[in-house]
C-alpha cells in the first residue's frame, strides 16, 4: 500500500501570501502577468477553499470521459483543469478521482462541467472548482487525454500556466506569482 500524499502546509511556501483579488489588483501594473478572470460560474466544492498550481489542461468535450489515469500521474501540486463542455447530462469527477487525485499529490481540479459526491469532496484535502452538481456519471467512459490548450468563456488557457482559486473567485497567469 502506497502512504497516502499529505500536501504541505501552505505557509511554508514563498509565494502563498495572495488573494485572487490582489493578484488581479497586481495584473494592472503588470501586463506580463496575462490575468485572466473566469466568470462567478464555478463553485467551490472542496476541502481546500483556496489553492494554486501549474495547470494541466484536458479537452474532454461533452464526452464521457475518466479522469483516473492522468490523476495517477505524480500531481507535484499541479492544478487539472478539465474541458468537459460545460456538460450537464452526468458528472465527469467524484470521490474516487478524488482519492486518486489527493493520494497523487495534485492541488485541484476546475472541472468545466459537473462533479458528484460533494459531501465528501468537502472533506477532502483538494480544491474542486465545476459549474455545479449531478448524481450520476456514465457507464463507459474511456481515459481523458491531455491537451496543450482549451478556452473557456473565451478565455485561452494553456498547460503550464498557473491557476489561483479562491473564496473571490479563479484566474489564470501566464506564469507563477511570486
């Protein structure tokens, strides 16, 4: 059995001391930071009301589609984001990714779509961002594959940028506020 990732306290990091608000406030003054602010869409689903990390992007379309393998992948406090079309006919993230997800060491997920299994994704020590909730999910789903891009809410975000969540709301950086 593997020992389960246990993330580190966040303030022990240099750069943890920021607020989507001020980053926002330091993207006026700073063109090469590239802020972009997606919509009040996304709601918060859990344990970890806020989180940041390099985003790796997934175009999943409105398919169904398996998370799991690409959350097995060494996280190292990355953030996956998840083009699910904004797909409303069954949940693409539940608490079994979730696990996968919290054991790999991965710091989020914002799902463009709708995840299950809130309350428990409430207890987990992961941020969880999707457009809302449903109970069910597909009975096949073949695995999600990376993408070196998708746009949301005419928003282009690349893997390798950065991603900030917070109680305010998500943004996307060109690179890592420091």
């Amino acid at each position: 059995m593997t020992t389960p990732f246990v993330p580190p306290p966040y303030s022990e990091a240099p750069d943890t001391q920021w607020s989507t608000a001020d980053l926002c406030d330091r993207g006026l003054s700073d063109a090469s930071l590239d802020v972009r602010v997606l919509p009040p869409a996304y709601r918060s689903y859990g344990g970890r009301s806020w989180y940041f990390g390099e985003v790796l992007t997934v175009a999943a379309g409105g398919e169904a589609c398996s998370l799991a393998q690409l959350l097995a992948q060494p996280g190292r406090g990355r953030v996956l984001l998840a083009d699910a079309a904004g797909a409303d006919t069954h949940a693409v993230f539940g608490d079994r990714m979730a696990a996968i997800a919290v054991q790999h060491g991965w710091a989020g997920l914002l799902v463009h779509g709708h995840v299950r299994d809130t309350r428990i994704l409430m207890r987990m020590p992961l941020g969880v961002h999707a457009l809302g909730a449903v109970p069910n999910r597909q009975a096949i789903m073949s695995p999600a594959a990376e993408a070196a891009e998708v746009t949301l809410h005419g928003h282009r975000v690349r893997s390798g940028e950065w991603l900030y969540a917070d109680e305010d709301g998500v943004i996307v950086m060109a690179r890592r506020h420091t």
